[in-house]
C-alpha cells in the first residue's frame, strides 16, 4: 500500500516522496484515517516506528486551507532533541504549505519562543517545563487549541512530567482531539488516557520482544574498570565506523569521553547537564561524520536519529529489557544492518539475563584477540560519589584556609607596626567596636568570616 491511498493532501503527498518514503509503516497505516477522522487516539507505538509521521501527516491535511493566525497544534515531547526532531521533521513535512511550526524546549533564549506565541504558529511542539514557564505570561494562551498529541508518554512518566501534563491540561480548552502515544501503557499512562481521552481509537504496534533482524548482537565480558580500555582497543581496528555509547550516568558519559578524547578519538557527549547548544552542536557533528563516537544517556538519547548507523555499544548493561530494545533500535533502521555490542561487567550478569529472557534469545560471547583482560586498569573511570564529595570538601577547606591566611596578612601588614595596631581578631565581650584607640572603630573581620563560612557549608 502506498501513501497515495489514505486521502492526504497532493503537497504533503509531494513531501512524503522527496523524503523518499514510499509505503506507509504499520503505525501510520492504523493511526492515520482515525486521526483524519477527528478521533481521538491511544496508540502503543516505539519510537522508529514512524509514529512522528503518523500524527503529523494527518493533522496537517487538516490545517490546510484554514489559516486562523493561531497556534492550532500542541504536541509534547518529554525531551528537547525529541522535541527538536519532530518540529524538523514537521518543517519537512509541511514545506510545500502554508503551514508553521516551532519548538519551544529549554537551554535555548526565550525570545524567540516568545514570538512563536505572539504570531501564532500552526504546530508547536513542547517539553513540558518550558512550556509551564511561558504559561506564566499572559502572551502564552492556546485558546485557540484544536489538536493535543502527547509524544512517548511512558517517557514523560519515568522523568516525572505527569504533574507538569496535569498542569497544562487545566489551561488547555477541553473541546480538542487528543492523540496518545507511548511505548508501552503502563497503569499511571492507562489512567491518564482514561481522563483525556474521549471514545479513542486503540492502536497497538507496540515495542517487539526482539530486536530488528538487521541488527546483530554481541557479548563482550569484561572487567568493569577495563571497559574503557576495551572500548579502545576496538575503537582501534576497522571494524567500527561510528557508534553510539550508551552509559548508565551523566559522570560516566564525561568521563568516558574525556578518556577517549585523550587518546585520540574524535568524540562527544550528549545528557541532561550539557546545554541545549552544546547538546545540538555534539548531535550535528556526529551525524556529519566529523566525530566518530557519541556518548549518551538513555534520557538524552531520546529523539537521536543517526541514518547508517553502523554500530551501538551498551557500554553500562541497561536494567530494563526495553531500555536495551530501544538503544540498540539506534541501528539497524530501515531496513539497514547494524551492529549492537554489549559490555557485560562482572556484576552485570544478573541484568543481561534478564535481558536474554525478555528477547527470547542468548546473544553470542565475543573476546578481543590480542586484548589483554587481566591487565592492571591505567585509571578508573568512575570516582565514587562519596569519594567525589570528599574531595569537593577537602578542596573547600583549602579555600577557606587560603583565604584566612590572606586576611590574616592584610591585619599584621605594613603599618600595623607603626604606630598603629593591629585590629582585634575577637570581637570585644562587651560586643562593641574593637582595635586601640584612633583605628576608627573598625568592626573584627572574623564577623564576616564567621558568615561566609556558613554561606560556603550551605552552597
């Protein structure tokens, strides 16, 4: 079947073609005509499915040929670079109409945002906490609101945005159509739909039990403080063009790729702590092919599309089966081959079974030749968080000591000899001013040491 069946609008059909689609995805089949409908829809669907297209499609065939000079169009996605990704492909879409998008996300100036609201434009695509903050003004209203899409809903519940969701269904005009869409249906997302959703269309092409045949996997068992040095090492041979590294924390994503920085690997890193610019200029770098490896999170990696993909490394083994479905789903897309490469530590066996079990398969063991597995680790790649918070303290301490030493110069300093002494550094019991007499009354500076010391213990 082809796109020409489902009544879209010549241009958008026009669009669809120079993307070079050319049959429609099972989502897009199943969510397509109800969306055209006017129906509400809850549709399972993970992302790669071609759920962006599926929505958007739809509700731009409706927009067409009702200009209003209003935004008609919400859709929240729970991460920038998703919500980045729709609003392009959006753009892509809708670029032979009329029609206007914007992203509103944070790390990025307001200004501009603000102006999306000002002139109204047709689709706007969201993370809910940018979004509440321009709700606090009185230019953001969505009065004119027609369609509500709520983007990789399960996501939005593990980042903790239901509240925020709730927040601004209140603010929203209750006669709408409301498209959901979400991985898997959790019962916090079941309850949600139940309270937005009238009468919905139910849609499941839900996250497969196993990865795409395209993709294949690997086990790689290995010391945990080795995994950097193996990452290396294969990094090293031929066999990697550019790969996407998943790592369980933020600290570990830095120190991965400070490690690999210095040794010579062209490198980026994209979580939660880098800016909205730093994370876009490391995304565009990796997809013109001028770094070769990209370090991420799983929450940051939300919305990071690589076409010709060749390789993913799970380089810290995900807790949740899923979570492993999705990141390796980086590659292998459309009907492409990739490579999916897992290191295992030696406390990670337990995590990677359960994973076997879920995809119904055991994934081959792979040793390096020539890599020496019981080597002394050159350096560890993880500082434990108390060790962390030590050093932070002792660096503190050094700080206030410096600092006390400096103060301590000026009041024993050159003229304090001569005919003038030195100001007391204990405040007087009578709690009045302090130093011999013609020192103008200065007040002890231990006053004002004492208060910025508790101001340093608070920061």
């Amino acid at each position: 079947m082809s796109f020409s069946t489902l009544n879209l609008n010549p241009e958008l059909l026009r669009a669809v073609d120079r993307l070079g689609f050319t049959e429609p995805t099972p989502i897009q089949l199943q969510a397509i005509p109800p969306v055209l409908a006017g129906r509400d829809v809850l549709a399972c669907a993970m992302t790669g499915s071609g759920k962006s297209a599926a929505f958007l499609l739809p509700i731009l065939h409706r927009l067409m040929g009702t200009r209003r000079g209003t935004t008609r169009v919400l859709v929240l996605a729970p991460t920038r670079e998703l919500a980045a990704q729709i609003s392009e492909h959006c753009g892509e879409l809708a670029a032979l109409t009329p029609l206007s998008s914007a992203a509103i996300f944070g790390g990025v100036p307001m200004s501009p945002q603000v102006q999306a609201f000002r002139r109204g434009v047709d689709v706007l695509v969201a993370t809910p906490g940018r979004l509440l903050d321009h709700f606090s003004n009185s230019y953001a209203r969505l009065e004119g609101l027609e369609v509500l899409v709520i983007d990789e809903a399960d996501r939005m519940l593990d980042m903790g945005f239901l509240p925020d969701i709730r927040r601004i269904l209140k603010v929203l005009p209750t006669r709408r159509q409301t498209l959901l869409f979400s991985a898997t249906i959790p019962a916090p997302i079941a309850q949600l739909a139940r309270e937005m959703l009238h009468e919905p269309t139910v849609i499941d092409v839900g996250r497969p039990s196993a990865p795409a045949t395209g993709v294949t996997q690997s086990v790689f068992p290995v010391r945990s403080d080795l995994k950097s040095s193996l990452l290396l090492e294969l990094l090293r041979t031929d066999e990697i063009g550019n790969v996407l590294v998943f790592t369980r924390t933020k600290h570990r994503a830095n120190r991965l790729a400070e490690f690999l920085g210095r040794h010579g690997v062209a490198c980026d890193r994209i979580h939660g702590n880098r800016s909205q610019a730093q994370r876009t200029a490391a995304l565009a770098a990796f997809k013109r092919g001028h770094t070769r490896v990209l370090v991420a999170t799983d929450i940051a990696a939300r919305g990071i599309d690589v076409e010709a993909l060749s390789h993913v490394v799970n380089f810290d083994v995900p807790v949740v089966p899923d979570d492993y479905i999705h990141r390796i789903g980086r590659t292998g897309r459309a009907a492409a081959t990739g490579d999916a490469w897992t290191f295992v530590g030696e406390h990670e066996e337990n995590e990677f079974n359960a994973i076997e079990k879920a995809i119904g398969r055991r994934v081959p063991r792979r040793k390096v030749a020539g890599f020496d597995y019981d080597r002394r680790a050159a350096e560890r790649l993880e500082i434990p968080v108390a060790e962390r918070l030590a050093a932070l303290r002792a660096q503190r301490a050094q700080e206030r000591a410096n600092r006390s030493r400096r103060e301590g110069a000026v009041r024993t300093g050159p003229g304090a000899g001569r005919g003038q002494s030195a100001p007391s550094r204990r405040p007087s019991s009578s709690g009045g001013r302090s130093g011999s007499g013609g020192g103008g009354g200065q007040r002890p500076r231990v006053a004002l040491k004492s208060s910025g010391d508790k101001s340093t213990r608070r920061g």
